[in-house]
C-alpha cells in the first residue's frame, strides 16, 4: 500500500481526559431515493464495495434497527495464515472484504491464500495457495478478490475468482473448487512483471482487487515507494478475464500508447501508481483509476510533466481501450504522500430542478471529498483553489495553491495551535508543546523540511483505504475518520549515508515500511516520515482522534456527527473514554437504515442506525477489525449473516489473528 504508516503506538495510549466534540443530531432524511441498478443479486457481495459502483450498500432488510440488538455469533473460521518466521519487521495486516457469490464466501488473506468457505456454516470448501515468492515484501496484504462470470461458450472455470498475489501475478481459479482455469494466461496465471523491467524483490505487486467491466479486469498495483527517483513503472493494465490476454494499458508517460512497450523497452518508470480498488461504471464504458504520486514522495523537483500532471487524481479511462477520458487532480505536486488510498464511490444524486447527477465521490488523505460529475470530471460541489504555505525544500517547486472542496463538508482537523498539545501526563504534555515550537508549521500544506515540519493531517490519512459508504434510499454517505498529524523531515544525503538509510534490498535495512525512514536515493535527501507522538509514546495532540459523520448528499451539510471509537482495549486497565479513536477499515451500510463499521483500533464491532447515528449494537471482535465489513442471505436457510475479517494491522499495533467472523439473529 502506498503509503507511510508505521508505529501508531496506540496500544499504549493512556488517556485521562481531555476536550470532548458536542455531538451533532439532526432530524432523519426522508425515505425519497432509490438504489442504483445493479445486475448483483439483492443477496450476494460479488465485489470489494459489493457492486463496481464502490457504495457498499446491500439491499438487505431483515436485520433492522429494531432487532440488531438481537445479533449473535453465528460461527469464526481460522486462516491459519500468520506471521511467518522472517516477517517479524514487515508491515502486516487482514484487510479483505470477503465477497459472496457462486454460492460461496470467499476471500484472501495477507499471503494471498484464497479461500472459499460455506456461507451457513463458515466450513472450508476450498484453499488455494499460490505460494508466493515473498523475498523483499515488507507488506503483506490483500484487501480481496474479484468475482467473473464467463461467457456461456467458456470451456472451463464459468464462474471464476481473480485474485493478485505477493509476487506480481494475476490468478484465475474455478469457483466452484479452487482449481486454476488454465486456459487464463499461462497455466492460470498471468505476470504482471511484464514490461516493468528491472524489479527489485518486493518492489511491485497488487495488493487490491481487479474491477471488472465488460470482459475486462483492471488493475493498477503497489510500488515500494521512496527508495528512489527510477522504481517501477505505476502503469494500469486491463487483461480479459476469460484469456488472460493483455487488453491496454494506461502508461502515464505514453499518454498515446496502450500496447505494451516494444522490445528493450519498459512502461514508464517512476510514474505514479495506482495501488487502491477502482471502480467501474458499465453504462459509461469508464474505470476511475485513484493515483498516488511519482516517487519519491516527499521531495519533487526533477519529476516530470506527465508525473505532476496525474499525481493524486481521479482518472477516468475508456474501459475497452484505456484512454484517458478525463482526469480531476486532488493535490497538486504532492510532496506529502497524499496519493488517493479510497475507491471512488459512484452514486446518483438529485440536483436542482429534479435532475438526477451521474456522481463520483473522491475521499481524500486530506479528508477533503470532491464530488464530481462522472461522466466528465466537473465539480458537481464547489471547488475552490486556495494560497497554500510556499519556501519548501531547497530546489523544490511547490504548487501556489491548492483544490479544496468547499460544496461538501470537510472531515479534515482545524489548525493545531500549542493550546492542542495533549499528553498523559505533565510532563510529555510539555515535551510537546516544545517540540510543537521546534518544528516548522504553517498551516496545512506545510512542505517538508530539513528542520522538521508538522504536516496536519498527514500522510496516514483522514480518510484511507476503507473509503465511504452511501446509502442511496436515505442520500446520506458514512464516512469514518482519522486526524493524526505527522513530522515530515529531510535528510541531507551526507548525514544519510551516514547513518546507512540505504534504499530497501541493499543489505542495510533500515529503510523500511514501518519504521518511517527512506532512502530516497537519487536525490538530495532522504526522509524520516513519522506520526507527532510524545516520547512516551502518545500523541501529542488532544482528542477527539476519530468520527463517524453522515453527510446528507442533498443538502451537502452534515446530518449528524459522533465520536467514533473509545480507548477501551488501548489504554491501561481498558479504561474506555468516549474521545474517538484512530480508525483504519471501511463501514456498509444496509436499506434498512444500518451501518456496520469495525475499523477502529478498540476492537470493537458496531452497528449504527444510520438516520440518526445512534448506537445500536456492539461486540469484541477477536482480533483487530481493520477491514470492511460485508452482508448477504445464506442460500440454505435464508438468513442474512453480517461477516468481517478480523486479523488486525501492524501499523495501528492492534491484536493479531486469523478470523472471520459471522454474525446472525437467532433462529
């Protein structure tokens, strides 16, 4: 994942109080909207947002606000996939969202094992381990597979599951038994190390599912960024998912060219990839692609046009041949690792007069979220362009200013001020307001320094992976959100070399995911990237850490706002403060007016009601719920079940483990 989070140290937070957010509520909206149309069965999950639509909206009813209380433990199945011997230093996370389909639930774990299990029972029908190369991975995750259904004529494997794996290929396997359709590409597989050129051990490969529209799967892929200026290629490639045949590809720096390069020649290196899940609409023929930017990430004099030009966008390409239909940019010349983690959410919207828009909605790291037309990249909410903190890094060129989305509510902090350090106790509470005036802060957008510069929010997110949640029958979107500001500093290469901050696979492994140091060779400095914590460990801004918001798609104003989470599990003897916590996972929401959400770093797993953000249900999860949570009907009895991986993610130090986990009303 392209990305610098490491070290949250939130296992130990000690929290003794502090400064509490007034909830907002405001009045239920009326029942006045209709879902998109879907060819998904009302009771199936085919997709990582369910549909390729991104909203994570099920039709289901039969679990409701009046019986969730009512919920129980239907059954867990165990992985067995865990840290292996070796792995003990590598980024590690369960992030899948299981899909249901083909009469099955199925899903991948951090290794890429994909596995099928009964929907009724959580028995395993089926494994597949693709046994991975795993030499250099300093990440390990896979957020979930992607479900096909194959023309009547297709000799084998008519419903299939497509499925990346650690060592940059792309697997087909029947659905029905796991066994590869080897008719896909070669023997089942197709290698996306082709054309990349040279790629060092662990420094490419997906770790999100394909979209697929049409005949086609499309998928971008994860580069170990900030090592240095000439790392693989971002490119965005479609194969046919019933060959494996290469079908185009997007190259940012061969804007014309869709077929792969010619002999002695690689797809472009150094362009910004695209690491997260895209989304699909098959009525428009168009794949929104989420870039990040051009590495390295935190210094960018000598980056390219075609690299300024794509970075931190939605780009939107032509499904059958990969042209660029539109793109809409998110940070201009970012140098603060604010690629786009979040699949953009496609939904319709009322507008003026009766009209319905054709929207996309783009979370951003900032916590800004532009909606867009989708049909041609315009705002359909006010953007605005605004002066933003200038006098970077030697030689760097920063944009003057910056695109804010001013027509929807921003989820991002307010400016932190010496009067927001916080600390558990006197003491580290001190030691923060003095760091606070060591570093350079100018407000958001401060460039990355030499000296130090808190960058807030920073590059874990407000917003990540886990996206936003839409419920078209009540026209409210559920985000959950994060504020954790960062110390983004510079390294002179002298002072680099000399404390051997060596690029990832050179032998000294001290640039690596989760300890915030890289190399960033090829350039003038390297970069140390790490969270604003006090040196006991906690962070050294006040809560509230994290919110549940519902932001009413007609008014564009918020419905209603809570705190999110609590420091239960996380603090000394399991004190649980309401003060909202740092949260990594995506929510679903139901049309019976639920929204499921895990995420957070407590542990727990929650039901809200979605009108009016009310909590209605809670459980312990086993393990850590950093992942999104999914519902269907079991084709035997007809219940609906609500299922989430629960594995845990290094990054947030939440409890490990190898889950999934089934909830269901009594029979």
């Amino acid at each position: 994942m392209k990305r610098t989070i490491f070290l949250m140290a939130t296992a130990g937070i000690a929290v003794a109080g502090g400064a509490v957010l007034a909830q907002q509520a405001i009045a239920p909206v009326p029942d006045t909207e209709t879902a998109a149309p879907s060819t998904t069965p009302a009771g199936e999950w085919r997709a990582f947002g369910r549909t390729a639509y991104g909203d994570r909206f099920s039709p289901l009813s039969q679990i409701t606000p009046d019986n969730v209380d009512k919920l129980k433990l239907a059954w867990t199945y165990r992985t067995g996939d865990v840290r292996k011997p070796g792995e003990g230093k590598s980024a590690y996370a369960f992030e899948a969202t299981p899909i249901m389909a083909a009469g099955s639930v199925a899903f991948c774990t951090p290794h890429g094992v994909v596995i099928a299990i009964d929907p009724e029972t959580g028995k395993e029908r089926w494994r597949f381990d693709p046994n991975a190369n795993t030499k250099g991975v300093d990440h390990y995750a896979c957020r979930g597979v992607s479900y096909y259904e194959a023309p009547a004529n297709t000799p084998e494997c008519a419903k299939r599951i497509l499925s990346p794996t650690l060592d940059g290929r792309l697997i087909a396997l029947d659905a029905t038994n796991g066994h590869l359709c080897r008719s896909f590409g070669v023997n089942g597989m197709v290698n996306l190390l082709d054309g990349l050129g040279h790629v060092g051990p662990g420094y490419a490969y997906t770790t999100s599912p394909p979209v697929i529209i049409g005949r086609n799967a499309v998928l971008g892929g994860w580069v170990y960024d900030n090592q240095y200026n000439d790392e693989p290629s971002g490119v965005v490639r479609a194969y046919d998912a019933v060959t494996g045949k290469f079908a185009w590809a997007w190259d940012a720096g061969r804007p014309g060219d869709h077929g792969p390069p010619p002999p002695g020649k690689t797809f472009t290196r150094d362009t910004p990839n695209a690491w997260t899940v895209f989304s699909a609409d098959p009525q428009l023929g168009l794949v929104y692609v989420p870039t990040g930017n051009a590495p390295p990430d935190f210094y960018g004099p000598n980056r390219t046009a075609a690299q300024d030009e794509y970075n931190s966008s939605i780009v939107a390409l032509d499904a059958k041949t990969g042209d660029v239909r539109w793109h809409f940019q998110t940070t201009h010349h970012d140098v603060w690792d604010f690629d786009i983690g979040s699949q953009p959410v496609l939904v319709d919207v009322p507008g003026q007069y009766g009209v319905v828009s054709k929207a996309l909605l783009a979370p951003t790291k900032r916590g800004e979220i532009f909606m867009l037309d989708r049909t041609n990249g315009r705002p359909l909410a006010a953007v605005e362009e605004r002066p933003v903190p200038q006098n970077g890094a030697p030689g760097e060129r920063l944009s003057p200013t910056q695109p804010f989305s001013v027509g929807l509510p921003s989820m991002a902090p307010s400016r932190l001020t010496e009067k927001n350090m916080w600390g558990a106790t006197p003491l580290d509470q001190l030691w923060c307001r003095i760091q606070y005036h060591r570093y350079r802060y100018d407000g958001q957008f401060t460039p990355p320094t030499v000296q130090g510069s808190i960058t807030y929010p920073g590059s874990f997110g407000v917003i990540d992976w886990g996206s936003v949640s839409v419920d078209p029958v009540r026209s409210l979107m559920i985000v959950n959100s994060s504020w954790m500001p960062y110390i983004d500093q510079l390294i002179p290469r002298k002072k680099a070399d000399q404390r051997d901050i060596l690029p990832h696979g050179s032998g000294k492994e001290s640039s690596k995911v989760n300890t915030g140091l890289a190399a960033s060779g090829g350039t003038p400095y390297a970069s140390y990237v790490r969270p604003f914590l006090s040196f006991l460990g906690f962070p050294c801004h006040g809560p509230p850490w994290g919110h549940l918001t519902a932001v009413d798609l007609k008014t564009h104003k918020i419905a209603w706002r809570k705190r999110f989470g609590t420091t239960g599990g996380v603090a000394p003897l399991g004190i649980a403060l309401p003060t909202g916590i740092f949260s990594l996972g995506g929510s679903m929401v139901t049309q019976s007016g639920l929204t499921f959400i895990g995420a957070a770093v407590d542990g727990k797993f929650r039901a809200f009601n979605t009108a009016t953000g009310k909590m209605l249900w809670s459980t312990d999860l086993p393990a850590g719920g950093q992942a999104g949570p999914m519902t269907y009907i079991s084709p035997k009895s007809g219940r609906q079940f609500v299922v989430i991986a629960a594995g845990g993610h290094s990054a947030l130090k939440t409890k490990a483990g190898d889950y999934v986990v089934a909830y269901a009303l009594p029979r």
